[in-house]
C-alpha cells in the first residue's frame, strides 16, 4: 500500500467552480465520513461552521440521506434506526 496523502486539495474532487454550494460539499464530506474540522479546511470554511450547519435539522436530515444512499438500501432501515434512537447524532 501507498503513502496517503491526507492533506489533498478537495476541488479535484469537490471542485469550487461547481454550482454546488461549500454547504452541499460539507453534506457529502460529512456523509463519506470527514469530521466538521476536516470539511473545514477541505472547503476553506471555519470548522465552527460546518459544526454550527451540523445542528440544523434539514442539513443533518441531508447528511443521512446522502449516507443512506451510499450504503444502499439493504442497511438503511438499520442505520435510519440507530440515528433516530441516539437523537440525530452530531460531532
């Protein structure tokens, strides 16, 4: 296995020329699994505020959607169940 470099430029994949929004992007990196510090620094937007995005019921809503989707369909009801009994989750 190689060397990962952790430290890689977002826009080769997330570019910011994209009409999606750094908020959209943040719901993606989020649903992949980053932390709010590593969307931050990803996005060029202050950790606090993909924490601060992370509180609001419509952007954590979108971030399971976007998990839900990238399982499939056979382990959505199990995590849909889990989420909703720890409250929504967050960092």
């Amino acid at each position: 296995m190689g060397n990962v470099n952790t430290h890689d430029d977002a826009s080769t994949v997330l570019p910011l020329s994209s009409k999606v929004s750094r908020k959209e992007r943040a719901a993606v990196l989020l649903a992949l699994g980053g932390t709010s510090t590593i969307a931050g620094r990803a996005l060029d937007v202050d950790p606090s505020t993909v924490r601060r995005w992370r509180q609001t019921p419509d952007f954590r809503a979108t971030v399971t959607h976007l998990r839900l989707r990238l399982i499939g369909d056979d382990a959505a009801a199990t995590l849909a169940a889990v989420v909703a009994s720890q409250g929504g989750g967050g960092e």
